[in-house]
C-alpha cells in the first residue's frame, strides 16, 4: 500500500477547515446553548450538570442528521451514537473548565480523521485505516483529557462555570 502525497495546501485547507468548525459548533453548543442550560437550572438538582451536558449533546447529534444527505442511514446513526458521546465529554470539559479552549482543541482532534480520509486522501483502505486508527487515539486523549480535568483537584470556584454562573448573580 503506497501512502498518497499532500501538498502543504491540502493540510492548511484540512486544519483550516476542522479547526473553523471546531470553533463554530463550540460556541454556538457549549459557549450558548450550554451556558443558558447552566443560568437556567445550575442548583435545580444534584445531576444538573449531567441533564444539561445531555440536552447539549442530544441537539450536537441531532445536527449531523444533515449528513444524510451524503452518507446512509447506518452510517449516520452510528456516527450520532459517537457525537453524543463526544458531546458529553466535550459539555463536562467545559462546564469543569469554565473555558472553550479545551472542548474547541479536543473537538478539532475528533474531526480531523473525517479530514484526513475524505478530504485531504479520498476514500482509500489507506484514509480508512488511518482515520479508524486516529479515531482510536482522540477516544483515549478524551477520555484522558476528562479524567485528569474531572479528578485533578482545581479551585473549583474559579474554574467551574456553574460556580461562576451563580457568584454573579
């Protein structure tokens, strides 16, 4: 298996465009719709955090649904099944954060092996295997990224955005 060369371009075009859609969906998902999630029922229950990281990752499915225009049902189901995931993680990251940066980083690490198989080298056994092969690594960097925010003991005043929601209130 030879593997197919990419200009420099190809790669700007690719990281331009995984990184513009990382920043877009972020701040419309986690910077708007979760934040009015967080003013609206932070405090109302113990698992807050959990419903509103939910609600956010069901609408962040929801919108691949466009995909059926190009992919097949299947194909579109299961890769709903692997946003909402995506968007759990991305909502607590946030909420446990306080800031965009990380969600924006990790969501552009996920997007980035559709980028590479389909855009940058067509759909080849090569793209495929890369892209399975990168998908794989960008789950345990999530799942890394999570637990090391989640049980890293931070000042959890000045990072958690609920905490912050409420002391200016």
């Amino acid at each position: 298996m030879t593997m197919p060369t990419i200009s420099i371009l190809q790669w700007l075009e690719g990281i331009l465009l995984v990184l513009s859609v990382a920043v877009a969906e972020e701040l419309i998902l986690r910077g708007v719709v979760l934040n009015l999630f967080v003013k609206l029922f932070s405090g109302t229950t113990k698992y807050a955090e959990v419903y509103m990281c939910i609600a956010t990752s069901i609408v962040f499915s929801s919108a691949h649904l466009m995909n059926l225009v190009h992919q097949s049902l299947f194909q579109t189901l299961d890769q709903m099944i692997g946003v909402f995931g995506l968007g759990m993680v991305l909502g607590m990251l946030y909420i446990r954060s306080g800031s965009l940066i990380l969600p924006i980083l990790l969501h552009s690490f996920f997007d980035l092996p559709g980028v590479v198989e389909g855009n940058l080298i067509g759909n080849t056994t090569y793209a495929s295997g890369i892209g399975k092969t990168l998908n794989m690594l960008y789950i345990a960097i999530a799942a890394s990224i999570y637990v090391i925010c989640y049980l890293k003991p931070l000042n959890r005043d000045k990072f958690n955005l609920i905490k912050r929601v409420k002391s200016r209130n």
